[in-house]
C-alpha cells in the first residue's frame, strides 16, 4: 500500500497472502551524493508573484529528499517543500543553497 490513503480508496483487498497490489511502486535507491547532478534555479512562475528557490534532478528514495530539504530549509531559516524529486525553499537563496549543496558532495549546475 501506498502511504497516501487515499490512494487505496478504490482498493478491494484480498485474504490472498501472496496478493500484490498493483501500485506498490519500489522507490529508487538514492544515488550517492557525488553521483547526482543538481540543478539550482529561481522560480517565480504560478507562485503567487513570490520567489523561490528550486532544486531539481534529485535521485532516490523520498526519505533522502525530505532529509535534504529539511537541512537546507533549517541552514536557510525558511521554509518549503520536498516533492517529486524537486526542493522548493523559499525566497531567493541560489548561492547559499548551492554552496551548502556543494559542501555535502552534490555536483550543482546553477541556472
């Protein structure tokens, strides 16, 4: 089962003990820190008119993402969210979170 219930809304189980449901996804595993390719940019678009700073290409497990964001939303003292292999924080901290991308072993194409 997925962790979100209401995608098990539609779902009819089965005392089958071998029964898989069909969205049981396996997550990536998470590249190693070296091995992923970051790209930090500014965002405005469909934003309400505020600034934001994006970090997409994030490869691996969503535990790892949302432990990657909540470091870089503390170090920022701001907040935002993790989803989808993106990072949104915030307002405009493209070199900050490069520089703090960039300590933690991350390659970071800024755009």
């Amino acid at each position: 089962m997925t962790k979100n219930w209401k995608d098990n809304l539609s779902t009819v189980f089965s005392t089958n003990p071998d029964f898989k449901l069909d969205n049981d996804e396996d997550e990536i595993e998470t590249l190693a820190n070296e091995k992923q390719q970051l790209i930090v940019s500014i965002d405005k678009k469909q934003r309400k008119g505020k600034t934001v700073t994006l970090i997409e290409n994030f490869i691996g497990k969503t535990e790892d993402l949302e432990t990657l964001a909540k470091m870089l939303k503390t170090k920022c003292g701001v907040g935002g969210s993790a989803k989808d292999g993106e990072i949104v924080i915030q307002g405009d901290f493209k070199l900050k979170v490069k520089e703090l991308l960039e300590k933690e072993g991350y390659k970071v194409k800024v755009r």
